[in-house]
C-alpha cells in the first residue's frame, strides 16, 4: 500500500486499497460515505417499515436495493460492516421477515457510529473541487460502463468524483437526478440522464 492511513477498529485499509489505489480517492469515498450516512439509513429504516407494514416484493427489492448499496460502499473501504449489509441484503433477497426485523437498527447504529469515526480522517467541509470538463465526461462515460457491467464499486466511485465537482447549470438537473438512481441502481434512468449529459456536449 502506498499510502498511510490510520489504524480504525473494523477497518481494513490493505483491503480498501485493492478497491481504491488512491488516497485522494478513498477520501473522497469517505467523505460521500459521511455526507450520505443520514440519508443513506434513514432510507433503511423507511424501507424496513414498509416492509413490515406490506410484506410486497416490490417493498422487499427496495429494501434489498439499499443494503446493497450501503453493502458496495462498506466494502470499498474495507469495513467489517459489510458482513452485516450482506446479511440484511440476502433477508431482502430472499424476503426473510424476522431478520430484517432484528437486525436493520443494529447495523443503522454501527452504520452511523462508523461515519462519526470516519468524520475525523476528513475535511467534510472542503470546497468542491471545481469542474474539469474532459475528467466530468470521462466519469460520466465510466458511470455508463459499470452500469453496463453492474459494477458496482465502479459506479460509485466514478459518481463521487463527479458529484464532487462544482457541477455547471446546464448538467445540474442530470446530476441531481443521477444521485437517487446511482443510489438505487436504476440502470434504464442512469443510462438515459448519462446519454443525454453526452449529447449535450456535442
């Protein structure tokens, strides 16, 4: 590894950085892991209720849907977390009630006790780092490739470079409207609002 970081129980570093060779990169993965954390459990839990409260496939792949994406991002930097992501992900999966029920609070607690730890590595309150067109569009095509491929890890770090930047207001809406469907993996609206950010470009 060609960077130090420094030693957090429940942290792998060597392991994040077969995902991320960067330092520059794995705290920018940091810092959206914090920024996102509120957001990204408070989904959880509404996911959780509706799932109590209508047992729906459909409610069951939402649930599902956000664990792997918390699942994808816990894995990226090398958090034991991500046992627990995976286990409430294969419940979703395989529309198991109870364990969803038992656990979700457990890992949203842990969840949210990681981004604290997180907080102090970075600077959550850095200025975004300007728009570099030629490196926006290369992102953007990477988005479209891991869509494409479903890789996951790919596609959220690509995004976080992107949503990073000081984003001009003719790509602003895309952008806005990438987040929730990088978020939930929706590949028919990540391929549209990617295609028609590289149509306006020509």
């Amino acid at each position: 590894m060609d960077y130090h970081m420094p030693q957090i129980e429940g942290i792998d570093w060597e392991k994040a950085h077969r995902y991320i060779p960067s330092k520059e990169l794995l705290l920018d993965v940091l810092k959206e892991i914090i920024k996102q954390a509120p957001e990204d459990t408070k989904l959880l839990t509404e996911y959780k209720e509706q799932v109590l409260q209508d047992p729906s496939e459909e409610n069951y792949t939402a649930y599902r849907i956000q664990a792997h994406a918390m699942k994808a991002s816990l894995r990226s930097i090398g958090s034991d977390l991500f046992d627990e992501a995976y286990a409430l992900e294969i419940a979703g999966r395989q529309m198991q009630m109870y364990p969803i029920l038992k656990d979700t609070e457990a890992f949203i607690n842990d969840y949210l006790a990681l981004s604290d730890t997180l907080r102090g590595l970075v600077d959550t309150d850095q200025d975004a780092c300007g728009f570099d067109e030629a490196l926006f569009f290369e992102k953007i095509k990477c988005v479209k490739d891991a869509m494409a491929s479903f890789d996951v890890t790919t596609l959220q770090e690509a995004f976080h470079i992107v949503s990073d930047m000081e984003i001009p207001g003719q790509y602003a809406d895309h952008i806005n409207g990438l987040k929730p469907a990088v978020r939930d993996l929706d590949y028919d609206t990540v391929m549209k609002l990617c295609d028609e950010i590289e149509e306006m470009r020509n």
